[in-house]
C-alpha cells in the first residue's frame, strides 16, 4: 500500500504540465520516492522516478527526450 504524502504541479513552457509526486513506500530504499508524469497521464505514458521531485522530473524528461 502507499501513502501519498505530497504532490504539486509544475509547467513547462510548451510542453503539458508535469505533476510530482512524494510517496513513502514503507521499504528502506528511496531512490523512488517521488514520481512525474504529465497532468493527462494515460496507461503507456513515461513516469519518472527519482531519490528527490527533481531526479524524478529529470528522469521523466530524459525518458521523453530518449523515445
């Protein structure tokens, strides 16, 4: 089970909005506490995962930029 523990929304200038959020999984590693998506996320979509809300939006763009 996870707990939703915070999230927000960022723009980018031309892109769609990319939401964050900070989950607290109860298991000892945080390499994937928070996650991005975009705001219209559908099911094949990129997520990006990251130990901080900014690792997890720099991993987001590099999936997308990397497709």
């Amino acid at each position: 089970m996870r707990t939703h523990c915070h999230s927000k929304t960022q723009k980018t200038k031309t892109m769609r909005k990319i939401t964050t959020s900070h989950d607290c999984p109860p298991i000892p590693v945080r390499d994937y506490d928070w996650s991005a998506s975009r705001e219209d996320w559908d099911e094949g979509d990129f997520i990006g995962y990251g130990r901080t809300e900014q690792d997890a939006i720099n991993d987001l763009l590099e999936k997308e930029y990397l497709k």
